[in-house]
C-alpha cells in the first residue's frame, strides 16, 4: 500500500529521487518521458519568454513548484516565469510564478493541472499543442481569481503577439 509524502518527507529527497515525479494529492505520480520534440519545443519557449520577460523574470524549464502543502501537491510544468529575486527560494511558490506553460502530447493531463495552477493563483496559463502540422497551437488562459479559474484567452498558430503579461512575440513556425 502507497502512503502519501508530505512536504517534509519531500524536502529530504534528492534531485535524483524527485526528477521524474510530480505529487499530486500526496501520491507519487511518475512522469511519461518527454520526445525530443517536446523538450525542444519547452527549451525555445522557455528562451522566448526569458528574453521578452526583462530582467524581474526569469524563464526555466523543469522547476518544481509547489502549489500546495497539504496535501502536497508539486508540478513541474514544461516552463515557468517566475521572479528572478526569488532563484535561489525552493521551494518555488506560485506567489512566485507569473506563467506556467504546458507542452502536451498525447494523453496528457488538460484538465487537472491547469485547474491546479488556477486555484494556486498562477496569473497566465499556456497549453501548446504540438500539431501534426508541426506548427504547435499557442492557447492562452488568464486567472479570473474571483472565481479561482481561468478564463479563454487568444489562441495562436504561427506567431504569438502578446502584451500581457509582457510583452513577446514568437514565431512559432521557427520553433
């Protein structure tokens, strides 16, 4: 029988142990091996953002952020925007975060994550869809925290303009 971790049994464990899970409601869950792809496609964003970000941002991949203690609830999405006075704070709180994007293939998770972030107060969501095309979708999501949700935002195919939360544009036939 599997028993739920708790944050302070997490703070003990290594970057090794904690690298391919997330924890959701106190359980384990192992996370799928991302293509090249994926990674590819989660690095170039992450830079985009980082450039367009300013220097109050940074832009990472694979950053575990803690969205809730009890139960412990830790994701790690593909990038996140986070404040750059807060690099060497762990664990990364979402008062910390800006933006979290998720570069999902299939069968992933679309629904139960960007719920997470949301109740977490995360400001801005995006899910990139990789298409057959191999053009990825770019769908934008910004928090309505009185209703603890997000709401739709614009979608892109091609190059993303956007003003909030900052300024950027990427072409995303580039990536």
């Amino acid at each position: 029988m599997h028993e739920p971790v708790t944050a302070q049994q997490y703070a003990t464990w290594t970057a090794e142990q904690s690298a391919d899970v997330e924890v959701v409601d106190g359980m384990v869950v192992a996370r799928p091996v991302p293509s090249k792809r994926h990674n590819r496609l989660a690095r170039l964003l992450a830079n985009a953002l980082d450039a367009a970000a300013g220097p109050d941002w940074n832009a990472d991949t694979d950053v575990d952020v803690r969205l809730q203690d009890v139960p412990l609830n830790n994701r790690r999405p593909d990038v996140v925007v986070y404040r750059a006075d807060t690099l060497d704070i762990t664990p990364t709180r979402p008062e910390h975060v800006l933006l979290v994007v998720e570069v999902v293939s299939p069968g992933s998770d679309r629904i139960v994550k960007a719920d997470q972030y949301a109740r977490a107060g995360i400001p801005f969501s995006w899910r990139v869809e990789q298409a057959a095309t191999g053009v990825p979708i770019v769908y934008t999501y910004v928090l309505d925290p009185g209703a603890g949700c997000y709401r739709d935002g614009e979608i892109f195919t091609g190059v993303v303009r956007l003003t909030a939360p900052f300024a950027i544009e990427v072409d995303l036939g580039r990536l």
